[in-house]
C-alpha cells in the first residue's frame, strides 16, 4: 500500500484518471484540489484506491446563514 497526498496524485496520473478511479466528477477532485481539504490516497495492491479526509471536529467552516424574519426551522423527520 501506498499513501499519497490528492494534490500529489492528481499532479502524477490526472484529474481526470483520479476522478475516475473514485466514481466521481474531474470537477469534484478539482474543487477538493483547490479547497486545501485535506485527502491522503491510499493506493491498495490491487489498484484500488480509498481517500481519507482529516478535518477537525467540530468544524466551523462554512457559516449558517442566520434566520430571517417569518422563517421557520422544520424538525427533520428522523
């Protein structure tokens, strides 16, 4: 096995290769890429791979848009 930073990987084989080899969009590693998240690729023997993502927890990244006035929270059904 053989662990590699995505920006690495997708500068080695291609976005294109590397969205492929997970099921997703070129736009998907693109954003991913430019976003700095933070995915370590594992490359298992059998050419397969699986990405791991470090983020802290909790993360307050991306900021909730307050409510408006007349706005309403509607419990989830689960």
């Amino acid at each position: 096995m053989n662990s590699i930073p995505l920006p690495d990987l997708v500068a080695q084989k291609g976005q294109a290769a590397v969205a492929e080899a997970f099921g997703v969009s070129p736009a998907a590693i693109h954003k991913a890429v430019r976003s700095g998240r933070k995915i370590v690729v594992t490359i298992h023997e059998d050419g397969t791979y699986t990405g791991e993502e470090t983020r802290a927890f909790p993360c307050h990244d991306s900021p909730r848009s307050p409510q408006g006035p007349g706005q309403v929270k509607t419990p989830s059904p689960l």
